[in-house]
C-alpha cells in the first residue's frame, strides 16, 4: 500500500540466500475493511489529478504527518489532503498544504530519516470522522498490540483499495529484525519493524500511513520487500523523532518547501 507522490520505487538487493528487492511502496496485504470512524486521524494524501497516493495521520488542528518520501520534490500546491472518508475517492474534507517540513537528514543515509510534516493552510475542523492521534510516550515493546491502516493495494505495483483497510502486527525486536535483512544499513535506531505473517502487510499506498499502539502514533510506514512475503515491514519511528516533531511544529526546522 504505499505508492507514493509518483510512484516511487526502489530496489536493491539483500545479500541473503536470495536476492529481493526493498521498495518504498507502502502496502497493505491480507487485512480487512475499516468501520466507519475506525481511524479518525487517517488521511489519503492526493496528487493534483486527485488520485490516492500515500496516507498520512493528524497529529493537530494543523499539523500532518507522513513519510519523507511521499512528499520529496513536491510543492506544496501539488498535495492535496483527504481526511474524514474511509473512501479516498469520495473526500469528507479536503485540505490544501501551507508547507511541507522534510528531515533536514532525509534520506541520510539512504532509506533513513524517511518522515515529513505538512503544515495546513488552515486549520483542521474535528468531528466524529476527523480527530487527532496522540503522540507515543515511550517506545514499543515486545507484545504490543499495532494495527496499521491504510488505502494500499492487496497486490504489488496495483492500484490503491477503494475502502480503507486495517491489519494488526505485531513488533520485532530491532536486532532480531537487523539480523533478517542481514544487517543491512537501510535499517536503524529511526526505524521500528512489524510483521503478522506471510501473506499479510503494508503495500503500494501504504506509505507515510499510521500505525497505532495503546491509542498512541507509533510507526509511519517507510519500506520493505513486496509485498507481504514472509518478511517485516519497516516503519519509521515516531518515538525516535518526537524532538524533532516538537521543534518542526514550533516553527524550528529549517527544512521547509
């Protein structure tokens, strides 16, 4: 479920028995339909021709995050913002972008630092369909409870689901999830991994999309190997860059377009 502001996709091998290609894509495999109102912070994240192309969360009234990916090379007017629909093509709100604040480090090295805040024009109405997501207060943890959401295809390179999707994951452990991808550098201490089972995860136009523990923003999906094939997902972690958040949100960020 991730397709990204223009279909991004990279691949590179893994050097483990066989090779297989890492992508930017986002996705989500195998989970079910989202009720109404399951996930009021969840937004579809639309290019000028008004076509899903990565999620994102509602962090305030005026504040959106998502991956850093999502929104490289974009101006600010070529992002639109769905909120308040389990339907990417019927909006309950459109919102227009005032800013787009990258990390100053995105994609330094490569693959990390993969997350971005939009800042819009004016500021969110919230109601039964359109609400906040808290911020975590501390990291996750072996037994969490994580669903992720998300509009992305149930196939590698299709096209975005019509109705929003939920799936629950489960966390792995930062060593046991480096020793998978043997110890590739496209994974850090900014990273957190997930996984259910094979045949279940994110997929194109999953990407920038929420994941949710203890009510709380956990991940921001970032990358992986499509789709759903027995492997973790790797999401950035919003605990390792609340500082950044916070000092972004207050207008000390210097990464802006």
């Amino acid at each position: 479920m991730m397709k990204f502001l223009g279909y991004i996709l990279i691949i590179q091998l893994l050097r483990q028995g066989t090779a297989g290609s890492i992508n930017r894509n986002g996705r989500i495999v195998g989970g079910e339909r989202a009720e109404a109102g399951f996930a009021p912070y969840q937004v579809s994240l639309q290019d000028e021709w008004n076509s899903h192309k990565c999620g994102g969360a509602i962090l305030n009234s005026d504040w959106i995050i998502t991956a850093g990916h999502c929104v490289t090379k974009k101006l600010p007017e070529d992002v639109l913002i769905i909120a308040g629909t389990n339907r990417w093509e019927e909006p309950g709100t459109i919102y227009y972008v005032k800013q787009i604040h990258m990390h100053c480090n995105y994609d330094i090295p490569y693959m990390h630092n993969d997350i971005a805040l939009l800042q819009v024009n004016e500021s969110i109405v919230f109601n039964q369909l359109i609400q906040p997501v808290d911020l975590p207060t501390r990291p996750l943890r072996e037994g969490d409870e994580i669903v992720l959401t998300g509009w992305g295809s149930d196939a590698p390179y299709d096209e975005p689901l019509d109705n929003l999707q939920k799936l629950a994951v489960g966390f792995v452990p930062h060593e046991e999830c480096l020793a998978i991808f043997n110890n590739t550098a496209n994974l850090g201490v900014g990273h957190v991994c997930t996984f259910s089972r094979t045949g279940e995860g994110a997929c194109h136009g999953d990407s920038g999309g929420p994941l949710i523990s203890n009510g709380s923003l956990v991940g921001i999906v970032n990358w992986g190997r499509p789709c759903a094939v027995g492997l973790p997902d790797v999401q950035a972690s919003v605990y390792y860059y609340l500082d950044w958040i916070r000092r972004a949100i207050t207008g000390n960020s210097k990464c802006i377009f």
